[in-house]
C-alpha cells in the first residue's frame, strides 16, 4: 500500500528531507550558539567596561583616602585654639600692614555631616604696595595651617600708582 515514486522522486524528497533537516539544525543548534556566543561577547564588554570604571573610582578613592588622612594629620598639628580671624590678625602684624586692615568680618558654617565648620574672614586692605600685599598672600597660602584665600579683588587706589586696595576671603576648616 505505499507509494511507489521513481528514482527521481525519490531524490527530490530526500534533497527536500536534507534540506528540511539542515534547515533544522541551523535553526536549533548552529543559530543559538551564535546568538549565544554575541550575547557573551558583549557582556564580556560591558563587564570590562565596568572592570575599568571600577578600577578608575578604586583609584580615586584611594587618592582621597590618602589626602584625607594628610589633612587629619595636619589638622592635628594645628592649635587647638587656632582661629582663622586672629590668626590673620598675627600675620598682618608680622607683614606689617596692620595699619591698613579697614575691617575684617568673620563668619562660620556648620558642615553637613561633620565635625568641622568652614571659617571664614573677609578683609579690606587699604593703602597697601604691590610687595606688601603678595608677602601677606604668600604667608597665607604657605602657612601649614591649612589655609586658603578663596578670591582676591584688586583695585589702584588714590593718585600714587603703586597704591592698591584689596579685598579677600579667607577660609580653613575649624572644629
């Protein structure tokens, strides 16, 4: 009761048998393996991407765990009853332009999850020299004290050239 086919129909349905059991391969087993294997690839990438960042950020952390403990170890080396307003007031004296501080307003905020305060003096210099007013800045930013000038307005004053007014903001960090 089969189906009698002659050799050539016999070769077409085997060919057409082949081709139905490559096609079924392919799609079953050679299709996902390289579907795979790209899915793989670009998780390799997107984890060495993140391999890299980490390392960046591990760097990072690092540098600032290192300048944090610089900080603690200079800030232990501070006076314990250092102020910023009189400290400015010493050196002032010791440049020996006093004199000419017009006023000098200090002020203080409390930092956001800290121990410490920013401190901070605004000062007016009047009549000073060009000589005078940098021998200050660089007592200032060369005291071990950890203190900074955070911006500086410089302006000729009266007829003498060389005269100069100067307004800056001083600032450290305090307990």
């Amino acid at each position: 009761m089969g189906i009698q086919l002659n050799k050539r129909e016999k070769t077409v349905v085997s060919a057409a048998a082949a081709c139905i059991c490559l096609l079924a391969f392919w799609q079953f087993a050679v299709a996902p393996f390289f579907s795979k294997r790209q899915q793989l690839r670009s998780a390799i990438a997107a984890r060495t991407q993140s391999l890299v960042e980490i390392r960046a950020l591990q760097t990072e952390y690092e540098a600032l765990r290192r300048q944090g403990a610089l900080f603690q170890k200079e800030f232990a080396r501070r006076e314990k009853s250092f102020t910023l307003f009189s400290f400015l007031d010493r050196l002032a004296g010791e440049s020996g332009i006093k004199a000419n501080i017009t006023y000098m307003k200090p002020s203080s905020t409390d930092q956001p999850d800290s121990q410490y305060k920013l401190s901070l003096v605004e000062m007016k210099l009047q009549g000073v020299n060009l000589a005078q007013l940098s021998g200050y800045l660089y007592r200032i930013e060369t005291s071990p004290n950890m203190v900074a000038v955070k911006r500086l307005s410089i302006t000729k004053t009266g007829k003498a050239a060389e005269m100069l007014s100067a307004v800056l903001q001083v600032e450290t960090l305090e307990i």
